[in-house]
C-alpha cells in the first residue's frame, strides 16, 4: 500500500478528472478499503478539497468547484503547457485576458521545481510572437517544444525527423535559431546543415528531437527577425483560396477590424476591397462576418456556397 501522502496525492488526480467516482470503483483504483477511503476523502476536505459524497449502495465522491482554488496536482508537462498556454494568452488581443495571464504566469513560474522552471524560461526567452492571432490548429507537444528551445538557448545542433507537405520523411541535422508562434502554428527556424540554408520547420511535423551534444556559433539569420522570416516563407507558399470581398464600409473601420489577417483597399469613402489567402474558408467567412458592414464575395465561387450553406444553418437555429 502507498503511503498516506502518495495515495492522497493519487486520489486528489484521480478526483480532478471531473467525473463521478462510484466509492468501490475509487477504493479498488487506490487498493484501499472503502474505510480507508472515506478518510483519505476527509483529508483532502482539510487541505480545502471541496469533495462531495454521495450516500447509499451507490454511493460515490466528485470533486466540486470550490471558491477558491487549492494547489493542483499536475504532472511535468501539464505544467509546462499551461505555462505555454498562460504566456500565448499575455500575448493576446483580448481585452482583459493579457494582464491576469501575465500575474498568474509569474505566480506558476514561482511555484515550478527548478527543472520545470529552467524549461519553461527556456521556451519563454527563445520563442518570438508572429501575430495572425487564432486558436491552436495543431496539437503539439510541450516536451518537443521545450527541448527545441533549449537547443536554441544553448546552440546546441539537433537531429530530428520530418515530414514535408507532401509527406516525404527525410532525417534533419540543423542549428536551431528561434520557435515563432504564427497563425495558430509553432515553427522552428534553424539552419539545416543537409540542405547548407535557412529553413522554416512546422513543429506539429517534426518528431524525435535530441541535441546532439555539438555546439555551434549563432548564424546571421537573413531576416529582422524569426518572424519576419516565417512570415515570407508562407506568404511564398501557393494557399488553395485566394479570397477577395467587396466591403460596403470605410477601408479604416475595415483595417481595425480584420487588418491583421488581410489587405485593405479602399475604393472609396465608403467602399473597400479586402484580400485574404486561406488553406481553409472557415477563416475567410468568420473575418468577413465579423466586418459587420454588408459585403459581397468576388471569388472564389467556394466561399460563396459555404457562405449560403452558413446562412441556411443560422437561419434554421433562430427559425428553431
């Protein structure tokens, strides 16, 4: 049997998974006795655990929301991502959101065994904001991202495996430079040492990173800046939709709203021509929804059918 600390610190995980826990089913994942049980539950409720129980044969226990928030138990990458996910946020647009990520991210960083904290500053000073703002498209992994920033900080050469567009997989050796944060995608910038030039990497398609041990001296990166850099090696890159809209509203009131993610001609005092390259229309259709001005597609024809298969849903939810 585990002792008291250790089974209390598994029962509060298993607890945080936010599902209903029958008091056997919980007795037996901890191989406990239900007695047991009850006063590793009333421990827990001492240290501030809002833990609920139900009654009865069937009886079980749930962890419930509590006004104020006790020491989570998390592993080493759930804490890494959520230092991730709290410094993406500081750097957002969102009113209200940048300010308390920036005061909790401080407070978790303090909080974090060295380790962690070491990788965490790493993954911090090394990655550059791109802009294009959006959620996350590709899930990955904090352990990768970590181990890339550190091989930055410390130039340090790296091996890894990758696979291209067109889903050829080749064997890398680069000198990394800077992870930049763009249009809900990571990216690595590094030198590739088998191709003798700078390249852009798309982190979701890299796998088994290792530092190879062999430092180097930094590079001249031929750009201001990693995200400069990015920036025009997408923009080179042929997108499945170019998308153009005629906006029945002033260039300025358009460039505040959707700016960022296109190019705003004006046509007159109160007309603009907006430009936008996606390898989705999701995207293309959000932003001109969000204009709120009337508008009118140019092309492509795809926009337009998704935009009318768009409608016909929202109209069925406010006819429901």
């Amino acid at each position: 049997m585990a002792n008291t600390s250790t089974r209390t610190l598994r029962l509060l995980s298993l607890l945080q998974t936010h599902r209903y826990w029958p008091g056997t089913e919980l007795a037996d994942r901890l191989g406990v006795s239900v007695r047991t049980l009850r006063r590793d539950v009333d421990r827990l409720r001492e240290l501030g655990y809002p833990v609920e129980a139900q009654r009865g044969v069937d009886g079980g226990y749930q962890l419930a929301a509590g006004a104020a928030l006790p020491p989570l138990v998390i592993d080493d990458d759930e804490a890494v991502a959520l230092a991730v996910g709290l410094h993406t946020a500081a750097e957002g647009a969102v009113e209200g959101i940048a300010e308390a990520s920036v005061r909790v991210l401080a407070k978790v960083a303090q909080v974090m065994p060295a380790r962690l904290r070491h990788r965490v500053e790493a993954l911090r000073a090394m990655t550059v904001p791109g802009g294009w703002g959006s959620p996350d498209r590709a899930g990955v992994d904090p352990g990768v991202l970590t181990t890339l920033a550190l091989a930055c900080r410390d130039s340090e050469r790296l091996r890894f495996g990758y696979t291209a567009a067109d889903g050829r997989r080749t064997g890398r050796e680069a000198e990394p430079h800077r992870l930049v944060r763009l249009a809900g995608r990571w990216y690595l910038v590094a030198y590739d040492l088998t191709r003798q030039d700078w390249r852009t990497f798309r982190v979701d398609r890299l796998t088994a990173p290792q530092g190879t041990g062999t430092p180097f001296r930094p590079r001249a990166l031929p750009a201001a800046d990693a995200a400069e850099f990015v920036r025009a090696r997408i923009g080179g890159l042929p997108r499945p939709y170019r998308v153009t809209a005629l906006v029945y509203a002033p260039a300025a009131t358009v460039r505040k709203r959707i700016g960022r993610w296109s190019t705003v001609e004006e046509v007159d005092a109160e007309h603009c021509r907006i430009h936008m390259t996606s390898d989705s229309l999701d995207w293309p259709t959000l932003a001109l929804g969000s204009v709120g001005a009337d508008f009118r597609v140019l092309e492509p024809a795809e926009l337009v059918a998704q935009l009318r298969d768009w409608a016909a849903r929202f109209d069925r939810a406010v006819r429901d």
